[in-house]
C-alpha cells in the first residue's frame, strides 16, 4: 500500500512539474542555494523516551527551474529509565541513545504554478510552496549507565532488548509537502507536514542566496 501510495504522489509530482515548466517561465530557482535549520513538532520513529529537541539542518541547491536538491543531517538524543528489578531501594537503571538521521532530499516547487492555475497571488520570491521527496538512514548508538558493581548483567537487570531500538542503521524514505514564507528577501520560514525523517510536522528558518 505504501509502495502504490508513493508511486502515485511521483507520478502527480512529476505531472505539477511538467505542467508548471509549461505555463511559467518568468521565474526560476536554478542556481539558488538554501541553507536552513529546524525541528520536528512531534516525534514518530523509535521508542519515546525523554528527548531533547531535535535538530535537522539542511543545504539545497537549484537544478532546475522548478527542481532543487540537497542533503541533510539530524540529531537527537533519548533517555530511557527503569527499575532494577534486583533492587530493593527500586534503584534507576538508564540508558541513552543518540539518533543521527542524514540522507538526501529532491523538491518540486510549485507556487509559480498555484499562483497560475488558481490565479492565487502567490509571489515566488515570497511564497515557496512544494513537494519534497527524502531518503535516509539512521544512525543509532546506544550507551547504558547500568550498574554492573552488583554482580548482575544489565541483562539480568532488566530485559532491556524489548525497549531500546536495537539496530545501528535504519534506513527510510517519505514525502513531504509544506510551505515557505520570506518576509525578508534573503531569510524566511517554513512549515511541512507528512511523512519525515522524525516526525510528521516539522518547522524552521531558512536563508537563501
């Protein structure tokens, strides 16, 4: 389902494109670069635990008239605690992980396009409204602060491997839509939603030049 669900938002991204280069030429974002940094509003991917902010940063670059593509990476660290189950002071075992999210990223922006088919004014050097294709991997590192003075294994402990996400690489890709407003000509602001390295809504500032 999501294999037939990411083929058919290709095949609408690729029609916005082909019909957008059709019908606007005035604008281009070919040669533009984007550098920018932000967060995820929640957090989808992994066991919750206590987690810092997540940060993503980003860099872009313009292709095309309507294509840019780019990299990121990402960071965010989680704290996990639990009782020892040996314990009769109910003593707290931890352990953190770090998640590193990096991969790459394809847009199409399409508010050229909006701004021609619903006659919306939608000013390209003010409006950034697109479709954004990612892949990823993520790294995981794990380091627990058991303690091992009593004898015990943190496996004996507490059976730990039912809670912490145990692979070293995972690897994902989705879709994002969302919008970008600069209210300066160089700085602005976006906002997505979908299907993200981290969570599903994610927010930020952005410069271009």
């Amino acid at each position: 389902m999501k294999k037939v669900a990411l083929a058919a938002a290709i095949f609408i991204v690729t029609g916005v494109t082909v019909s957008a280069q059709q019908n606007d030429k005035s604008f281009s974002i070919k040669g533009r670069k984007s550098i920018g940094i932000g967060t995820a509003l929640n957090n989808t991917k992994y066991l919750q635990g206590k987690n810092s902010l997540y940060t993503e940063m980003f860099f872009d670059y313009g292709l095309g008239k309507f294509i840019s593509t780019g990299v990121f990476v990402g960071y965010q660290k989680r704290q996990y605690s639990f009782l020892s189950v040996f314990d009769s002071n109910s003593k707290s075992l931890n352990y953190d992980q770090n998640f590193i999210p990096l991969g790459i990223r394809a847009t199409v922006h399409i508010s050229s396009f909006l701004s021609d088919q619903l006659q919306l004014n939608l000013k390209p050097e003010k409006w950034d409204v697109y479709v954004r294709y990612y892949a990823s991997v993520t790294l995981n590192s794990v380091k627990d602060k058991f303690d091992r003075s009593s004898g015990h294994l943190p496996e004996d402990q507490i059976n730990y491997m039912f809670y912490r996400t145990d692979e070293d690489l995972n690897y994902s890709a989705g879709l994002l839509s969302g919008i970008g407003f600069y209210p300066l000509k160089n700085v602005g602001f976006f906002f997505e939603g979908g299907y993200g390295p981290m969570g599903n809504f994610n927010i930020g500032i952005v410069s271009k030049y």
